[in-house]
C-alpha cells in the first residue's frame, strides 16, 4: 500500500480501528460513557481528516486497486457519516443511560455502520459498493434490536432483518447480472455498458430491475416501506436518528453514483416515476392519520425520499441539476433527522411518551429540545428560511426544468397536505397546556449538537452556494 | 441626508426588527424590560422608515429600475441566478411606514393584555415586522417568495399562544389556507424562471428581468392564475376568505390589529408589484374576474356584517368588503383606480387597525365583545367613544376621513372601464354606512343593556388612538403628499396598459 492508497482509505481504517479500540476500551474499563467519547472522538477525527486537502499524489483522486476514491462528493459524504455518527452518539449517551442499555458494542457497532458508509461513499467498484452498503445494514440490524426489554424493539430488529436481507439479495444479484453484460466490476465501465443507446439486454434490465428493487427497499419507496414504521417506532431514537440521516442518504448516494455513468438511464424513468409517486401521496396520507410521532415521522419520511426521486428522475434527463438537487436534499434530509429524532431522543429521556398528546406543552418545560423539534418540523414542511424549502426548492425547479410538470404539481399539493400533520406536533408542542411533566434537562453536549444541526439547518438553507458547488459535478 | 445614503438602509429596515425580535427570545421572565425593548425597536425602525421619506424625491441609484429611489442589489444564491435584490418607490415607501406604525403600535395594544410568555409575544411581533418589511421591499422573486412564507409562521404562533376560542382550529386554518396557494404560486415563479432562462439565457429570478418574458396565452395565463389564488387568498377574495374570520376572531388583539392592517396588504401589494407586471396579458384576460369577485367580496363581506353579533367579527367581514374595494381598483389598473387602491390600502391599515384596538380594549374591560351586551357607552366613557365614533366614520367613509378618498379615486377610476361594476361597488359604499350606523347607535347610544363597570381609555391607549385618528384626518383632509408620492410608481405601471 503506497502513500496515496494509505490516504484515501485513511478514514476507513481510523473508523475501524476506532471501532475495535472502543471494544476493548469498553471491555477493560466496564464505563461506557468512555467507550462512547472514544467513539465520539474517532468519528469526529475521520470527520476532520475528510475535510484535509488532498495531497497531490493522489490525483486523480482514485486507486483501481482498492475500489476507492478521494473525491469531493465522496469527501463531503464522508464527513456528513462521521458527524451523524458522532451526534447520535452524543444522544446515546444519555438515552441509553435512561433506558439501561448497557454495553460497549452500541458505540462500537454504529461506528461499524458509520464504516460502511464511508465505504460506500468511496467505492468506484461495485463489489466495494455492495460490501459497504451491507456493512452498514449489518450494524443497523444489530442497533435497531438494541433494547431488549422492549418488545417493539426486537420486532422492529427482525422486520429489519428480514426485508433487509432480502433486499440485499436483490442488490447482489441486480449487481451480478451487470457484472455478467459489463464483464467488469469498475463502476463507471459496468455502467456505461449497461444501458446502451438502442436495444437493451434484457439480463441488463433485469440487472437494474433487482438493483431497484433493493434500493426501494433501502430508502423505504412505496410498496417497500413496510418495515419503516415499525423501525422508527421500535429503535433507540438515537438510532432513528443514524438510520433516517445517515443510512438513507447512503442508500441514496449509491443510486448517485450508479445513475449519472449509465448510459441511456431514461429507461429507469417509468418504474422510479412510480416509485416517487405512490411515496409522495401515500407517505403523506398516510402520515396524517398517525397519532405517534415517530410513526409519523416515518411516514413523513418516506414521503420525503419521494421528492428525493423526482430529483433523480429530474436528473435522468441530464443538465437540469436534478443529481444536484438530490443530493443536496439527502444531506438537508439527514441534518434534520439528526435534528428531529436527536430532540425525540431528549424528550424521551425525560420522560415523554409515544403519542401526540404526550407531547403537549413541551415547549414550555423542554424549550430547547422543543424549539430544535420544531424548526426541524418545519423544515420538513419545506417552509423557508431551511434547508428543507431550500432543497424542496431545488428538486422542483429540476422537475420543472426536465418536464416532469404533473409529478411535480402532485408533488407540490401532497407538500401541503404534510403541513397539516408537521403543524399538529407543534400545536401540540406550543399551543396546548403542559400536564404535570416536570422542567426537562438536557446535557451540555447534547445542546451543542442540538443547535449545531439547527444551525446547519438555517445556514445551509440559507446560504445553499458552497455546498451546491461540490455537489454541481453530479449533474 | 448624503451620510445616510452609503448605509444599506433597505437592509436595516429587514434586519434589524429580526435581530431584535431574535434578542428579545431569551427574555421570556423579565416582562417589562421585553415590552420597552420591543417598543423601542418598534420606534427605532418607525423613525427609520419615515428617514426614507427623505430619499423619495432624490434620483433612482445606478441599476435601479425606474421610479426606485432606494435600490440594494447583492449576489446571493449565483448558481440559480437568485439575488439578493430590495428596493423602494413610492408605492413600498407607503407600506413600509404603515407597517413600522402599525407595528408599533401593537406593542402598545398588547401592552396589558398579555400575561404570559411575554417575550415571545413581542419578539414574534418583531418577527413578524421583518418578514413583512421583507415583502414590500424585495424584487427578486425568490427572495419575496422566502418572506412571503416567513411571515407566516409568527402570525401561526401569535393566533395559537395567546388566541381564544377555537384558536388551534384557526391558526392552523390561516396557515393551511395561506399556504396551499403560497404553493402552487412556487411553482408558478420556477416556471417563469425556467420559461425566460430558456428564452434570454439568462437564468434569472430579478423581477425586473422576467417582466421581458414571452409567454403563449396558455402558459402566461396558468401561470398567472397560480400567482392569483396566492393573493386572492391572502386578500381575501370571496369564496377564498373563510379563513380570515376565524382567524380574527380567535386571534389576540395585536394579531387582528397586524393582520388587518398589514398582512392583508401583502396579498395586494403582490398583485400590483408582481401579477399585474409580470402578467400584462393573462391579468387583462382575468380582469372581469377579478371585477366580479371584488364587487362580491364588497357586497357580501358588508352584508354578511349586518348579521354579527361579534363585534370582532362584524369588523372582520367589514374588512372584506374594503378589501374588496382595493381589489376593484387594481383590477380597473388606470392610474386613478390604481392610486385609490392603494391609498385605501393604507386607510384600510390604519382604521381597521383602530377598530380591531378598540374592541380589544372593550373586550378586556368587560370579557365579553357581543355587541347586544353593550349599551350608553357615551356617557360612561366619553373618550373611548368619541374615537370609536371617529373610526366607526371612517370605516363607512364618511367625507373628511381616510376611507372616503380612497373610495372615492377607485369609483373614480373604475368607471369608464366598468361602469356597470362601479354601480354596483356604490352599493357598496352605502351598506357600510347602514352597519355602522347601527351598530353605534347599538352600544353608544341605546340604553344600557348590562350593567358593566368600565374604565375609561387610560393615557396609553389614548396614544394610540390619537396616532391613528390623526392618521385618519390627515388622510382625509390633505391626502395630497401621498398621491404625488404615488404618481410616478403607478404612471410606470400603469403605462404599460391602456
């Protein structure tokens, strides 16, 4: 392994040695809140080293023999893991004491997770493609079980498991079959040979068929979101918060990173139209009707990969920035997730419930966890000044732009239908009486990530530029 | 006055109550020191406003459109083409004072009458005043639409905390309501910007560079009924307005008073900046629509009036007639209509504003606004009904105050266009004057219904209401500065139309 090669995989091997080192910390001093700081500290020092210059050896930013790449998007992509990680972490901590789930292997286990991200992010090969994304699923099937007393959480684990592993028997056999037409495993090579202009293979249409199929899976799109309510009601919150950010803008990257090299992709356009479709409107409608706001949030959440897909549909016509649009909101997304479930995490934790009325008058003895929820809710609603209309904004504008007027008009009203159920939580929150909840407490670090994330989500929104310009060369 | 131009005065008008409606969060236990610092951000930004007026005669800056005297142009968002773009004629001259006055003065509306939370209370008014100062002075779409939706949401707070009644099913209504229209209108603005980029390529959301697009009479008039439903909605336009009595009657007094006097101005003055300008021919083609649904609006929101018994209420549906009457002259869109639609945009804002003051004050003395429980306040407290008097005339546009000038220009200007529609606007005028009557001589004159102890206007309140009284013979009597104020604007956009 020469000095190049040494760097690009440089935050791969500090995430798994971070990893094993958090095991054996945890194993010899029996403290998990020191197995959790040295988990917080490598995601944070894998996070700054993705944000280090590139040394001019490693242009042109990839090394065939490791599958891995060093460039912008993969160092961006990077350095969003770490800190998901890094801030469900710090969530962890407190959660985790609260309910009593003990153990070294929590912190060790989502920096796993948090390894196979970064390894799918880096991959231009797609064996390395597949292995990350399955090393990330891995850790999540043993997180989302987590809390064993509870008997939704060993549900919600073998849901997971099960829809899981079936969907990454599509990915690799979808994976296979292109690697059969292509007789090559490098990314852009297998891809540009997939889809030619003209008539196509039919093992190729196959090949995408399954790779969809596993992907709806992955990013919970209609008819494969079954297992999500049940996660995102059954997991430890802060968990939620790793699986909804982190592992969905993963999933997402992965279709990023396939899309943009195949060569004729508007052949995906019919099933992905479908897919968005039914997302958006039965996500939405179905979100009304919840009266839990987790399981509300997860209809919400597969609604909002529905925009995430008119944005690649936008983006398969080429030059309309629907890529761009896509990724910038998969970040948006998983900022606010962070947001979202970190603020649950801390409400939970001092002794809120599961339904909407639970939350009433929050806002009063939680201020900080509340006002972090809300923005976040309205962020979600895609009401400015956020990265949430910022990034609603983008995806419609490259619908538009690429044609794709009806999907974008239902789109649009299906938005505002959600506003009504995002609303209901903070009238819950705001405007109806606290019962006999005491005043809540929230950590110190805790209030750092929280306002971290809602600053982010504020400044991005905001001020979208810099991070559109590393995006920009998705397309 | 030349030491002044170099500040970005514009910018300040935005940021400022923002700034200090974020500083007054934290204060939420030392009530008193929120309630000054609000009124004196509220003052501060007042007087700053009315520093703008000195601008009004000098020369356009360089790349400023024609008939802008204040213009801030930055590089924002350079990928999409979006700017940071704010600029002020004389037509957003004239909202930006209404609304720094109006807001002020609702901090001294709610002075009393909050108890709880009072830091948020009036940093959500400060908000609020920046999202709409915001509005009237941006000329970059996407910025406009941003604060177009910003504004929203502390009015969603204000109706929810502090409101009464159903007031979860009111804020939620308002907010639902505004917003499902706000939707389709962004869509609306991508599509004009998608459409021009293609045309000029140039990729640009500067208002004064869509204007110039070329739209099939399809496309234009989808595009421009998105844009309607937006305003109309926020107007309100009958059958768009169930939304707004709910909203009023729910809401606490400082929110009706910002509401009627400002927020319903938003709707118009996007009309007149944004629809009529960058739509010429599909707003043309929707005139008589238009027409029709300005001419209900004042015939039912007057006739609907006659039958509350909720004071609150009956103000509310009085406010959709006049609105209507400002709808009847953007739609005429000659440069006499145009200039009363506007001018009745300020008389609206400021005696509505007035009235929705006065019933919060009776309602916090006697916990109770049905009209049938009040009776001789005249003789109990002679101040509060002597301006009750006043605005109640103004409101039915008595000759001498506000209302009637405004009135009186649109009728003027709608009628060689329209004269059929003028007519029956003239009912129009008349049925106001039928409510009102009755309802003064109902609660100032009859006798005592219920036996209430109530207090007369205490120095405070009488501030208030002197301001807005003076406001409203000014008006009245001498509305002169304000029409020459407003000339050039509405002869530019009015110059394009016959």
């Amino acid at each position: 392994m020469n000095g190049a090669e040494l760097w690009i995989a440089l935050p791969l091997l500090l995430l798994a040695i971070g990893s094993l080192l958090t095991l054996m910390v945890g194993a010899l001093t029996g403290n998990d809140r020191i197995a959790h700081l040295v988990a917080i500290a490598t995601a944070l020092f894998a996070a700054h080293w993705s944000l280090q210059p590139a040394p001019l050896m490693v242009f042109p930013f990839s090394v065939p023999s490791l599958g891995l790449s060093a460039s912008i998007v993969t160092r961006t992509f990077t350095f969003f893991f770490c800190l998901m990680a890094a801030g469900a972490l710090v969530f962890s901590m407190g959660y985790n004491q609260q309910r009593a789930l003990r153990g070294e292997e929590y912190p060790a286990t989502l920096l796993f997770a948090t390894f196979g991200m970064v390894a799918l992010a880096a991959s231009t090969n797609l064996l390395t493609l597949f292995l990350g994304l399955e090393a990330m699923t891995f850790g999540f099937y043993i997180l989302v079980a987590f809390d064993l007393k509870q008997d939704a959480s060993g549900e919600a684990g073998l849901k997971y498991l099960l829809m899981g592993a079936f969907s990454a028997a599509f990915l690799a056999f979808g994976i296979a079959l292109l690697y059969c037409i292509g007789g090559t495993l490098d990314i852009s090579q297998a891809m540009r040979r997939s889809l030619v202009i003209g008539p196509v293979h039919p093992a190729v249409l196959a090949g995408w068929g399954c790779l969809l199929i596993g992907m709806a899976f992955k990013l919970s799109l209609v008819p494969a979101h079954l297992w999500t309510p049940d996660v995102y009601e059954g997991a430890p919150a802060p968990v939620v918060a790793f699986l909804s950010g982190g592992s969905k803008a993963a999933a997402l990257l992965l279709l990023l990173l396939l899309l943009p090299q195949a060569g004729d992709a508007c052949l995906l356009r019919a099933p992905l139209w479908g897919l968005a479709l039914f997302s958006m409107v039965l996500g939405n409608l179905a979100g009304l009707l919840q009266n839990r706001v987790r399981r509300m949030l997860a209809y919400s959440s597969i609604a909002q990969m529905g925009y995430v897909v008119l944005a690649l549909i936008a983006g398969l016509a080429g030059g309309s920035g629907g890529y761009q649009a896509g990724a910038y909101y998969a970040l948006a997304y998983g900022v606010i997730s962070l947001a979202a479930f970190g603020a649950i995490a801390v409400l939970e934790r001092n002794g809120c419930g599961a339904t909407l009325e639970e939350y009433n008058g929050r806002g009063t003895t939680n201020p900080l966890a509340s006002g972090v929820l809300a923005l976040a809710l309205f962020a979600l609603a895609g009401i400015p000044p956020t990265t949430g209309f910022t990034g609603k904004f983008l995806i419609f504008t490259s619908a538009l732009k690429s044609g794709e007027i009806m999907l974008a008009v239902i789109g649009i009203l299906t938005a505002a239908v959600s506003v009504y159920y995002y609303l209901r939580v903070i009238t819950c929150l705001y405007f109806k009486p606290a019962g006999n909840a005491a005043q809540g407490h929230v950590s110190f670090a805790e209030a750092v990530v929280l306002l971290a994330a809602s600053a982010s989500i504020l400044l991005f929104g905001l001020f979208p530029s810099s991070l559109l310009n590393i995006l920009k060369i998705l397309g | 006055m030349s030491a002044m131009s170099g500040l970005p005065i514009l910018s300040i008008l935005v940021v400022l109550p923002l700034l200090g409606g974020l500083c007054l969060l934290p204060l939420g236990r030392r009530a008193e020191l929120a309630k000054v610092a609000a009124l004196v951000l509220g003052g501060a930004e007042f007087l700053l406003a009315c520093g703008c007026w000195l601008f009004a005669a000098s020369p356009s800056p360089a790349g400023a459109p024609p008939g802008f005297f204040l213009f801030e142009d930055h590089s924002w968002i350079a990928a999409y083409g979006i700017r940071y773009t704010l600029g002020m004629d004389g037509i957003s001259l004239l909202m930006v004072l209404l609304t720094a006055l109006v807001t002020m003065l609702a901090v001294l509306v709610s002075w009393r009458s909050i108890h709880s939370r009072v830091g948020l209370h009036f940093s959500l008014l400060l908000l609020m005043e920046s999202g709409i100062m915001g509005v009237f002075l941006s000329l970059d779409l996407f910025l406009f639409y941003l604060f177009w939706e910003v504004m929203l949401i502390p009015m969603f707070f204000l109706i929810g905390i502090w409101g009464h009644g159903r007031n979860l099913y009111s804020a939620m209504k308002f907010f639902l309501f505004t917003l499902s229209g706000s939707l389709l209108m962004l869509l609306a603005i991508i599509s004009l910007y998608l459409i021009h980029g293609a045309q000029s390529g140039i990729y640009s959301f500067a208002l004064t560079a869509l204007t110039g697009t070329t739209l099939s009479p399809a496309t234009g008039l989808w595009l421009y009924a998105a844009f309607l439903l937006a305003f109309a909605i926020k107007f309100p336009l009958v059958p768009l307005h169930t939304w707004l009595p709910d909203a009023h009657t729910d809401a606490p007094t400082a929110g009706s008073v910002i509401l009627a006097g400002l927020l319903l101005k938003t709707g118009a003055y996007g009309l007149i900046r944004f629809g009529y300008p960058l739509f010429p021919e599909a707003a043309r083609m929707l005139t008589p629509l238009v027409f029709v649904l300005a001419v209900t609006g004042i015939l039912y929101g007057s006739w609907v009036a006659f039958s509350q018994k909720d004071m609150k209420r009956l103000v509310a549906y009085s406010s959709i007639g006049h609105m209507g009457f400002v709808a009847l002259g953007i739609a005429a869109w000659t440069p006499v209509a145009l200039s009363g639609a506007v001018l009745q945009m300020v008389n609206h804002g400021l005696t509505t504003s007035a009235l929705f003051a006065l019933v919060g004050m009776l309602d916090e003395r006697a916990h109770t606004r049905e009209i049938e429980a009040f009776g001789g306040l005249w003789g109990k407290i002679p101040r509060f009904s002597t301006f009750f008097m006043i605005f109640a005339m103004a409101s039915a546009g008595l000759p001498g105050l506000n209302n009637f000038v405004g009135e009186f220009l649109v009728l003027a200007g709608t009628l060689k266009i329209a004269p059929l529609t003028t007519a029956l606007a003239f009912i129009g005028v008349i049925l106001p004057l039928v409510y009102t009557v009755l309802l003064v001589q109902k609660i100032l004159f009859q006798e005592e219904r219920r036996p209430l102890q109530l207090a007369d206007l205490n120095p405070r309140e009488f501030a208030v209401l002197s301001v807005l009284a003076l406001g409203d013979f000014y008006l009245g009597l001498h509305p002169t500065p304000l029409l020459g104020m407003l000339k050039l604007p509405v002869a530019l956009l009015t110059g394009g139309m016959p």
